[in-house]
C-alpha cells in the first residue's frame, strides 16, 4: 500500500506542478513548446492516476473516510477536453503568445472544473 500512496502522490504532484506551470504561462507567456510539454505531462499524470486511486479505493473502501467524495473527483470531466486541446494545439502549432496564453488560460479553467484542483489538493494532504 505504502508504494500504491507514493505513486498516487507523485502523480498528484506532478497535476499540480503542471497547473501551477500554467499559471505562470497565462501570465507570462510561454512558447508552444513549453505549453505543449506541460499538456501531455497533465495528460500522462491524469491517465496513470486514475486506476491508482480505483485501487486504493478498491483495496481499502472503509480505510479511507469521504470515499465516495475522493472517488467522485476521479470521474475525470477534463480529460477528453485536454485531449482535443493537445490536437487543436499540435495542429496550429501557434507562436503567438498572446494566443497561448489564451490556450494556458483555457487549459486552467477545464482543469479546475468541479474544484478538482483544490479536491487533489485535500487528498495530498490526506495521503502524507
């Protein structure tokens, strides 16, 4: 269980690091690159963090208070929209950076739909 909680905190980690890279992009601006890397990081954290939290959850349903609160963050809205983002962003490969701090923007907005950021947050918390 112990490798189960480090996995789950590192993927959580790297969500937050991504959304807090985002942040600086929509402020500061960034280039396709970099946006890019920090899309398919989200992308990659997200899809290996999903069926981790279904094991835990499965290997410990009355060991975990508010399970069924945890467990409805994970009905992940913003995966597919981030799948789309990636492809509208591979295909307009854009270097207006005005333009990309709109794409940070909208990046930060479908990440945070239902407080998923603040929950993964609580769950780190918890999980330490």
């Amino acid at each position: 269980m112990k490798i189960l909680i480090e996995k789950i905190l590192s993927n959580i980690n790297k969500i937050l690091n991504c959304y807090e890279k985002l942040h600086d992009y929509e402020e500061q601006g960034c280039t396709y690159e970099e946006i890019k890397k920090e899309l398919i990081l989200l992308k990659n954290a997200n899809e290996e963090l999903t069926p981790l939290m279904k094991s835990l959850f499965k290997d410990n349903p009355t060991k975990i208070k508010g399970i069924s609160t945890l467990s409805n963050i994970f009905k992940i809205t913003f995966l597919p929209t981030l799948k789309v983002h990636l492809l509208y962003l591979k295909q307009t490969k854009d270097q207006n950076k005005s333009l990309l701090k709109i794409q940070a923007r909208l990046a930060i907005t479908y990440l945070n739909v239902d407080d998923c950021i603040d929950n993964l947050r609580i769950i780190r918390s918890y999980l330490k």
